[in-house]
C-alpha cells in the first residue's frame, strides 16, 4: 500500500512536469513566431529602398546607371540596418555617381557580401549617417576608385579590399577604420594618403585586438604615418614608399612579417620601432623566410630597443641601421639565426648601440 501511493504520486510528478515542458515548448515556438523573418532583396535595374533593420540578399543585384538601392530605414527604428548578402554580388555601374544611399542618422551594415566595381564615390551619406562593413565583405576596387573622403569602418572578420592592382587615396581622418578584435586585409593595391597628423590617423586600428592585413600591398607614407594601436601582418611582398616617409611602430601589438613573405622599405624611408610597453620584440619575423628588404632605407630603434631573431635581412644601395640605445639592453640586436646579405654595391652605416650576436 505504502508502495503504490508513492507510485501514484510519482506518475503525478511526471505527469506536471510534462504538461510543464509543453507549455515551455509552446512559449517557445510562439516567441520564435514573433521574430520577423529578414526582408529578401532581389530587384536588379531597378531603384531599391531598404526600410526593414534585417534583410538579405536573394539574388545578386547590379546597380545600372539609373539604379539606386537605398537605406531609408523607416522601419528599422533606431537599430542599425542590416544587409546580409549571403555571399551574393551587388554590382556597382562603373560611374562615378552615388549608388548606395544612406539616409540621414541612419548606420548601414553590409555583410557576407561580394561588392564588385565599388568605388567611394558610389556612396552618399546622409547627415549622421554612417557605412559599416561585417564579416566577410569582398570589396573589388572599380577602375574610378578615388579618394576616400568619409570613413570604411570595418566591424567584422575576415573583409578584404582586393585593389586588383589599381589604388586608394585616404583623405581624411579614419578613413580605414578597424574596429576592435576585427580586422581588414588590403589585398594587391597601392595606397595612398597614410597620414598621421598628432592624434588623427587616416588608417586606423581602434583597439588592441586590431588587426591589419598587407597582402601584396604598395603602402604610400605621406611624410609620417604612425601606427599606435592594434597589429599588423606583411604578405607576400609589401613595399613601403616615399622619398622621406616615415612608418613608426609605436603600437604594443606585433608587426609580423609572416612566412616565404617580404617587407620591403624602398628609397629614402625610414622604419621607426617604439614600443610603448617597453619590449623589444614586437616586430616579428616569422622564420628564416620571411626577408626584410632595405632599399637606401634607415632602419631604427628607439630605447628599449629591438631583438630580431629570425628570418633574413636584405641591404640595397646605403642603409641605416640607427639606435637611441646606449646600453646593450637598450640596443638594435641582431641574433646569430638571423641572416644579414650585403651585396656588392650595398654599404651599411651604424648609429648607436647596434650588436650582432
């Protein structure tokens, strides 16, 4: 008897839970119900206004010459609005008018999506407006790219400006903007404009969790650019050049240049390493494949100084290699593993504290 009453209460708590569970579920599926399904896209030729704050691509879409797609946003309320392309193209008219339209105070997030023929002029910004880039957006410079006078800020993983050999000009503060823990890789291009002014960069990593990708990259100082934040990666071969232009690596993030990779610093430029956290390794050469080539360059290093302890350096014409240092501690340090080539035709001046061991 005692048996079977503990039985039944037992086949009672079942039961409750189970009618528990249901209601659960079903508050489940109908809060999932209310969840507004993203808009689809899918017009091309033709004008395009986006009011939703989630929508995707259902088809690749070309902007002709009269076509425009639009971010009025009248909907989306104070929410960003979204644009995923689902790895799909828009296709910018190779015109240099305003395709893309940006509604005043509204913040427009492209992502997952292949941009191809984009220029900056194909974007019109309205007041307060702003153009975000998420992960995985593919940018192909059309033939009329031009200066860049707002901001690309990149708030996502895995973007890529691919210049297909053609240029960018950055004109004005923040023009390529990495936002924290995201990053951006300029990919076969020539840029032009790097400019730091006091605290005012037209490149710019935002945090220590930036980072900047240089593939194939032709890098263009005018007069000084300073890197302070995030980190950098050198692939393939990546030249910087300018006739007195200055690159400064004042960022406590590394500067690396990765594998069967070549950093090259052309004539008349200067290499300045400064790292604020007071350690002398962050400028990183992967291992004996990575080559930093010095072309009628002055590399130098202020106090802590600066250890190299891998890859290969390469001396063209006359080159610098310069240190605050007055200790060893303090010194531009070449390790033993590290190979220096100075052909026939190259010399080598030493300015300060510099030892090879």
């Amino acid at each position: 008897m005692q048996f079977s009453i503990k039985s039944s209460l037992f086949v009672i708590f079942l039961l409750s839970v189970s009618v528990l569970c249901a209601d659960v579920e079903d508050e489940g599926v109908t809060r999932a119900a209310t969840v507004a399904a993203a808009t689809q896209i899918s017009s091309t030729g033709s004008n395009i206004t986006i009011d939703a704050a989630a929508n995707e691509l259902a088809t690749s879409i070309e902007l002709l010459t009269s076509a425009t797609l639009t971010f009025n946003g009248r909907n989306s309320g104070t929410s960003p609005i979204v644009l995923d392309g689902k790895g799909l193209r828009l296709s910018c008219a190779r015109v240099s008018v305003p395709l893309i339209i940006i509604a005043a105070g509204k913040t427009a997030v492209l992502t997952n999506i292949v941009l191809k023929e984009f220029a900056p002029i194909h974007v019109r910004l309205g007041a307060g407006s702003k153009l975000l880039f998420g992960d995985n957006v593919y940018i192909q410079l059309s033939d009329a790219a031009d200066t860049l006078t707002y901001s690309w800020v990149f708030d996502g993983i895995g973007s890529v400006i691919d210049g297909r050999g053609k240029s960018l000009m950055l004109g004005v503060t923040d023009a390529l903007l990495i936002n924290d823990n995201k990053n951006l890789t300029l990919k076969d291009m020539s840029v032009f404009g790097l400019k730091t002014t006091g605290t005012a960069h037209t490149m710019r990593c935002e945090g220590s969790g930036s980072r900047i990708f240089f593939d194939d990259a032709t890098l263009y100082p005018d007069v000084f650019l300073n890197i302070s934040q995030g980190n950098a990666t050198a692939r393939n071969t990546v030249i910087v050049k300018g006739k007195d232009a200055k690159l400064a690596w004042t960022s406590s993030g590394s500067f690396t240049v990765d594998s069967y990779s070549t950093l090259k610093f052309d004539y008349g430029t200067t290499f300045s390493y400064d790292s604020p956290s007071m350690t002398r390794n962050k400028f990183v050469m992967t291992d004996y494949s990575s080559l930093l080539h010095l072309n009628n360059a002055i590399f130098h290093s202020t106090r802590p100084g600066l250890v190299l302890s891998s890859g290969s350096i390469f001396l063209e014409n006359a080159v610098v290699f310069s240190s605050e240092g007055r200790l060893e501690a303090e010194s531009l340090w070449f390790d033993s593993l590290l190979k220096v080539y100075v052909p026939l035709g190259a010399s080598l001046e030493i300015r300060g504290k510099v030892v090879y061991q």
